[in-house]
C-alpha cells in the first residue's frame, strides 16, 4: 500500500474476501441490506451505511476494526472508518 494513505489501510497486506454475499447480522435477525462490506480484521460480512442496520460500521465501532473492503462484485476498494478514507486496489 502507499505510504500517503493512512496507517489502517496501508497495514492491510492480504485481504480477506467474503465467503459468501449475506449479512450475517442481518441474516440473524430477518433484517435486509442493500451492499456488503468485509471487515479486514476478522473477515465478518456485513451490510453497508446505506442498508437500514448499517452493521458493518456498528461492527467497526464495537469492535476497534476500523478496515473493510467491498464485497460487492466487480467493486475493488477498502474503507478506513478511522480515517474515513477510501483507497481503490
């Protein structure tokens, strides 16, 4: 990674792809999403700021795991919440 993006995100070094396309947390609780994003830290699948639970940033939040990437098809980028920086790969 560059060294002019912040530190969450150059210290990713192989990324975690999602296993498969579901929220756990929603998939949990009957809930719905509109796009997933993967944490870098534990490799959870959850749904984005747009979808109505927004548990990928309560993921990173509760947890400290400020990095993920999208795990949507076809999209090649991670997000610091940290930092609120995004960088495409």
């Amino acid at each position: 990674m560059d060294d002019q993006i912040c530190k969450h995100l150059s210290a990713i070094k192989k990324l975690k792809q999602p296993e498969y396309y579901l929220c756990d947390e929603c998939m949990k609780h009957g809930g719905n999403w509109v796009h997933l994003r993967t944490c870098q830290e534990c490799g959870v699948t959850l749904c984005c700021d747009s979808s109505p639970s927004k548990h990928a940033s309560k993921h990173a939040r509760e947890t400290g795991h400020p990095v993920v990437i999208s795990a949507e098809p076809g999209e090649r980028w991670l997000w610091c919440y940290v930092d609120e920086e995004m960088v495409e790969y």
